[in-house]
C-alpha cells in the first residue's frame, strides 16, 4: 500500500506500473498504512471519512454518489460492505478517523519532507530530485497550506538551485514547481523576487528547448501577477524584448505565446514597462495609456513617443491611433503637455502616409498659428523650431496645400500674406529654426501646383537678395537647405538670381567654394550647389564671365575628370553632381563669339575631346544631351577657326595669259571648313570620331538628346561650310537614314523642325534627291510639315520638296525681276 501514498499524489495508482522516476524514497520511509484508512469504494486514503449505521466507514463524496446511483435506479439503499438495507440515509462524520489519518499522514509528509530536502542537491541522483520535486508539487495541490510548510521548510531556494541542473528534465520541473509553489501565494513570490532568480527564469525563455520555454514563461506569467514582481521583471534586461519577440513568433505553440502576451499585459502595471514594449515594438500599451490615463500619464507617454525611434509602418499606425489627440493637446494643453505633444508629432510626421493622415486630422491651422503666433500665448524658439520641422515634414508628403485653409480668412499654406510670414521669420530667428523654413519653402517649391504662388510671394516681399546671402550661411544645414530652395526658384527667377549672385558680394565664390570641396567623395550640398549654378540662364555673359575670372572653370573641368577616372567615390548624389557640372561646363561654350578667354580655355583643356567622351555616359541622358548641345557650340566656332590657306600671289606670265593658271593644290584641308583643322584649336566634328558618336545617338529613347545631337550634326551642314562635303561626312558614318527615319517619326516639333532643316541640305545633293524621290514617306514627312509646321519651317519643307520635284520650280521659267 506504499504504492497507494505515491499514487495519491503522483497520478498512478497501479502498484505494478513502471515510470521513469523510482518511488523507493517512499517505500523506505511511509510509517505502515492500515486498512481503516482505506475508503472501500475509491481504495485510497480518505480525507472526510463518514460511518453508516453498519458501522462501515466510507469517503463521504464516495458514498453519497453511491447513494445517488441507488436512488437513481430504483434500488434500496444498502450498505456497499455488507450489503445489508439501511433505514437510513444519514452520514456521521468519523472525527476520530479523520484525525487519526491526518496526523498518520502529517508524520508520513513530514518523513518524505525531510527526504525531499536530502534529495534536493545537485549531487542528487536525477530520479530522487525529480521525486522530490513531484513530492513538493502533490504537497501544494494537496492544500494551499501546505505552500507555507514548503516555505518554512525552506524549501524554495533549494528548488530554484536546481535550475542549475545539467538534467532539461530536473530544469523543466523544478520551474514547474516554482510555479506550483508560487500559484496565489504572495510571501512565496516574494521569496522568488529575491536575488537573480527571475533573472535566471528569463534566461530560460532564450533557451533552445520549447519545454523550458513553455515553463519558464508560465512561471513568469504567475509571478507577473504580483504588482512587485511586474517592476522585477521589467528591470531585468532583455526580457520585455524577448517576451514581444515571442508573441510575434510563428514557431511558438499557441499556448506560449498567449502566456508572454498575457504577462505583457500584467507587466502594463509600471509605466516604464510600458516604455519598454513601445521601444521593443509593442506600442499599444503607450497609446492607450495616452489615451485613457490621467493627465500626469498622458503628458508622461506623449513625451516619451517624442523621443522613440519607430519606423515607418508604426508612424502611420500611431498617427491614426493617436494623432487627434496629439493635435488636441497642441491646440489647448498648457505649455508642457503642449510641447510633449509637438515633439510626439515630429516623430511621426516624417513619413509621408503619416503626414497624410495628420493633415486629415486638422494638423495645419494650430501648427501655424503656433508660428506665427507673438505674444504672451507664444511658443519659445526651441518649440517654433519644432513646429518648423513638423511643417517641413508636411509639406514634404506632396500634398495639395493651395487648397487647404490654414488661417480664419481662408488663407493656405501658399497664400502671399503666409508666405510673407514664413519669409519674416527666416530672417528674424535663429539658425535652426531658419533651417526648418527653408525646407518648408523647398517643399513647397518642389511642387509644380505650388512653385508659382512662392515665386510670387518672394518677388513681392523683395526677399531674393537676403534668401541668396544664406548661401554664406556658416552652418552647412542651414546652407544646403538655402542652396536647394534657390535651385528650386531658379527655373523661375533665373535672371533675377543671376543678377543678385554677379557682382562683389561674394555668394559666388561660396558656391564655387561648396562644389571644390571634398575631393574624392560626393555630398548633396556639392549637387545641389552646382545645379543651381547650372539652372541660371546660360548666356548670362556677366555670370559665365565671374566664373571664368574665379576659375570656377578649370575647378569643374578637374572634378569631372575625376568622376570619369573613377576617383571620386560613389553615392547617390554622384550623378547630379556630374550633370550638374557638364552643364556648367557647357555655359563656356554660349560666351566663344565675344570672349577670346573662353576660346583659351577651350584650347587649354581640350574641352571638345572631353565633350566627345561625355556623349558616350550611356544612362546619364541629361549628360549625353548637353555635351551634344556644347558640340554644337564649339562646332559653329570652327569656320570661324580654321586657318585659311594663304594662296601665293600670281606670276607675271598668269597675270597676262589667265588661261594659264591652275588652282594651286593644298594637301591637308578640312574638306567641310576649308582649312586646316584640328579637335583642340578649331573644335571640328571631323575629328575625334565625334560623328560616329553624334549619329550613334541618334535613335536614343530620350528626344531630347536625339535633338541635341541632331543639332550638332547640323553644323556640318550650315551656311559658311561646304555643304556637300558635310553631306560626304554623314554619308560614310551612315548619317543619313536616321535623320529622314527622325523626320518621318514626327517625335516633336523642335525633332520635326530640327530634322526638316536637315533633310533639306541633304536633298541638296542630286543623288539623295533621286533616290529619296521614289520614297512616298519622305515626301508625306515633308508635305506634313509644309502644312502644318510653323513659318520658317513651312519655307525650308518647301524648298525640300522642290529638290525632290514635289513642287515645281518656277525660277527657271520666270527670271528674277529685281
């Protein structure tokens, strides 16, 4: 009957069963079990024994349902022993047994209580600390008293040592039992709250057996239950995270991850757990407290959201859970809650979804208002700067602001009196604030819905010359932000900012300065310098003519050497910088006809070589199309270049007898200029492979530098050179045909222009004419344009059709009348 005590509390009632765990340790040591104690009809020890009138003593739940199962059937009730009648039903509680028993069984538990604190030892063997902590388990399940004999026995820290076993299985049942001993008994969770044991039970929630997690995680659940250990466990490092990590986890069984999210939510208790899961990616818990909590708590969570680093799905999900509020706050909370507010708002404003979604919320008005706003109510600076940066971080999500009101009179964001406003404080604050403006206004300038009402608005203040002096500006944010809004503005103030940058003031050289730094790698400041200066209107002489004297020049010509030798690093600010650069480059070329030190400079560096080499950057389009438009400018220069022949003055026998002369032979002429020639001195296309490249470019996706090219190819044609030497040219580089396929696409009317032009000169040459005369598409091509171009072109498409006799000529018929 040994067997019977063990099964009591270890679930196995069959004396012959074998399990893993040897129940010798209560063989030897249970005082002798008598049958008295045995309830007849369950065979186990009885806990409330009752006597009948037989004088047989039962377990009362036993025998009630005994009674219940005759009553039921119809049957007499009847003694379960001797199955004698009862006349009656009454149960006398046998006190004397059941204080027997108790006291038989508290001298067994206090045997097996003294063997469980021998066992429970390391250098135990595994079967007898198992047994014992399955003892101190039934002991607990058997009473809840009994959870303050384990504790007074001290049992509690001999069973957190064994979290150190090398066994999984001594490690999974002793946090088992620390569960079963802490379950609804605040003096044991005490006990645990003691040391490094809640920090040892997290550590099991990294281990890789799904067992030890599942256990540590439930005994972490029941501990979280008390408020004390709620700030314990928060406090231990990592175990918020990894207890987030693991309600997200698709490899956790279901029961594991509903207990870490449920002591999650216990842990909710402290505030700066709360902090934790925000920062670990649980923001619910924040957001509710900003919600629902009492205003000390809101003011307290709103502050911390201001500091969070979230990314950009939570921006959004926090906007719309919270960002109403955050506006309400903003509009009436006093200055702190006020601020708190702010700072949260600039957190999630910087994604453009979430700046959506504040805008929706009503964001705009009180975030001006509080700009704009002097007085006693006023924001301090810091905060003005954070409404700017807010504002910034609008404005940049693209969204229709000429239509959304932002002030009582129905005024918008890009309304002349706001934008006045936003222009005063840019020159009556600090640095960091004026940083923030700026970027408002290169927001708003980067909209093609917007740019216009700005320029306006700047035009009207007379801001420009103060707005060009932050390029001067020694803090580099506040520079960029300048630089990029002036890059903005250039393509409608080009002139105007020209003219404030020509001259002695210096904001010139600040920007040659900004592109010269840095050699080797590429910043945004240094693109977006170089692409204001490259914005301005290219045949501004005065402009092109500083640059020249500050040697702005040969600076750009080095740094695009660079970038093609592979020596400046790569970043994405690479490819706007060298466009940036061949466009300022290409300014040289507008000045040649009146600035002899332009032509030097050309000479100098060899720019029309360099110009050949930039055509073939395949993908930077806008580079291929200006270096083709600088070819062009170069080329129009070369008749005006070459060196003319000087023919010897004729003999006197030639003087007398005409008949005589022969034109004198002068090998080594350019056959297009008539002279002699070269890519670096005279800028002729003839050398250098630049046709090949220039017709290469010619069936290019991009029109625009089809055009470029198209155009530079024309010079070879042009009035002041031998035309039909040029038409030789194309001819052996296979030109021809891509420039009538360009004039039978009709891509654009510059295309169809440009091409009509061309073709014309080539028809010039009676074997093209004939043998395009058998082409109906070239004749559609050209009587499309004679009827539907503009003047100038209408007249060149005539003369093309008459090469081709698609149009009579009548000059022959009718002499010139003068």
């Amino acid at each position: 009957y040994s067997d019977l005590m063990a099964g009591s509390w270890d679930g196995s009632h069959d004396p012959g069963s074998q399990s893993d765990e040897s129940y010798q340790f209560e063989r030897l040591h249970i005082e002798p079990i008598y049958d008295a104690f045995i309830c007849p009809l369950t065979k186990q020890i009885m806990q409330d024994p009752v006597t009948l009138e037989t004088g047989r003593s039962y377990e009362r739940e036993a025998i009630e349902k005994w009674f219940n199962e005759c009553k039921d059937s119809g049957k007499k009730l009847v003694c379960p022993l001797t199955l004698k009648e009862l006349r009656s039903a009454d149960l006398n509680p046998s006190i004397a047994l059941r204080n027997t028993i108790e006291e038989w069984n508290a001298r067994n538990e206090a045997v097996q209580l003294d063997m469980a604190r021998k066992s429970l030892s390391l250098g135990s063997a595994e079967n007898d600390i198992m047994q014992a902590l399955k003892f101190v388990q039934y002991l607990c399940h058997k009473s809840r008293s009994n959870k303050h004999v384990v504790r007074n026995a001290e049992l509690i820290p001999m069973i957190i040592d064994m979290l150190k076993s090398s066994s999984r299985r001594v490690r999974c049942r002793a946090l088992e039992t620390l569960r079963i001993v802490a379950e609804e008994d605040s003096d044991n969770k005490e006990i645990l709250a003691e040391g490094d044991t809640v920090r040892t039970i997290v550590k099991f929630l990294s281990h890789d057996q799904s067992k030890e997690r599942e256990e540590a995680v439930s005994l972490l659940y029941e501990l979280s239950l008390s408020e004390l250990l709620c700030e314990k466990i928060g406090s231990i490092n990592g175990a918020i995270l990894i207890l987030v990590g693991m309600t997200s986890s698709k490899s956790e069984n279901l029961l594991t991850v509903e207990k870490s999210d449920k002591t999650l939510e216990n842990l909710e208790k402290w505030e700066n757990n709360v902090r934790q899961m925000a920062e670990n990616g649980r923001l619910q818990p924040l957001l509710t407290l900003l919600l629902e909590g009492p205003p000390e708590t809101k003011l307290s969570m709103a502050s911390y959201l201001g500091e969070l680093a979230l990314n950009n799905e939570v921006k959004v999900f926090v906007a719309r859970t919270v960002g109403s509020s955050l506006i309400n706050i903003m509009r009436s909370g006093n200055m702190q809650s006020r601020e708190a507010a702010l700072k949260a708002l600039n957190q999630i404003s910087s994604c453009e979804t979430s700046a959506e979604i504040l805008l929706e919320a009503g964001i705009l008005p009180p975030l001006v208002k509080d700009l704009f706003t002097v007085g006693s109510n006023q924001l301090p600076m810091r905060l003005k700067e954070v409404s700017a940066t807010i504002l910034a971080n609008i404005v940049n999500s693209g969204c229709d602001f000429d239509s959304i009101p932002v002030g009582p009179d129905h005024q918008t964001l890009v309304s002349e009196d706001t934008v006045h406003n936003l222009l005063y404080l840019i020159s009556n604050t600090g640095p960091a604030i004026e940083c923030k403006l700026f970027h408002v206004l290169v927001g708003l300038t980067s909209s093609p819905t917007t740019v216009m009402s700005i320029v306006s608005a700047i035009k009207s203040s007379g801001a420009t010359i103060s707005l060009v002096q932050f390029i001067e500006a020694s803090q580099k944010d506040l520079r960029l932000a300048s630089i990029k809004l002036l890059q903005n503005l250039s393509p409608y103030m080009g002139q105007e900012l020209a003219g404030c940058l020509r001259g002695a003031s210096g904001q010139l050289g600040s920007l040659i300065k900004v592109i010269s730094e840095h050699i080797g790698t590429t910043t945004e400041e240094q693109a977006a310098a170089v692409g204001l200066i490259a914005d301005l209107p290219e045949r501004d002489m005065g402009l092109t003519r500083q640059l020249l004297d500050e040697g702005a020049f040969k600076l750009v010509i080095s740094r695009v050497v660079r970038i093609r030798q592979g020596e400046t690093r790569g970043s994405r600010f690479v490819t706007p910088y060298l466009e940036g650069l061949v466009r300022v480059l290409a300014r040289i070329t507008f000045v040649l006809a009146d600035e002899p030190n332009a032509i030097a400079l050309c000479h100098e560096h060899n720019l029309a070589a360099l110009f050949i080499e930039l055509l073939q950057t395949n993908g930077l389009d806008n580079v291929q199309m200006v270096s083709a438009m600088a070819l062009e400018n170069l080329s129009q220069e070369s008749k005006n270049l070459t060196k003319l022949p000087e023919l010897p003055s004729p003999g006197f026998c030639v003087s007398i007898f005409p008949c005589l002369s022969k034109p004198p032979v002068i090998s080594g002429l350019c056959p297009v200029h008539r002279g002699t020639c070269s890519l670096k001195e005279t800028f002729c296309l003839l050398e250098g492979q630049a046709v090949e490249k220039l017709v290469a470019l010619l069936d290019h996706t991009n029109d625009k530098v089809v055009e470029a090219s198209l155009a530079a190819l024309c010079t070879l044609l042009d009035d002041g050179v031998v035309i039909e030497q040029g038409v030789q040219v194309l001819c052996e580089v296979e030109g021809i045909k891509p420039i009538f396929d360009i004039l039978m696409e009709k891509r654009t009317d510059n295309l169809r222009r440009r091409a009509v032009w061309a073709v014309e000169r080539l028809l010039r040459t009676e074997d093209i004419a004939y043998e395009v005369s058998g082409d109906p598409n070239v004749s559609t091509a050209l009587v499309d344009a004679f009827q539907h171009a503009d003047y100038r072109t209408r007249q060149v498409a005539e003369h093309a059709l008459k090469h081709v006799d698609k149009i009579p000529n009548f000059s022959g018929i009718f002499p010139n009348t003068g």
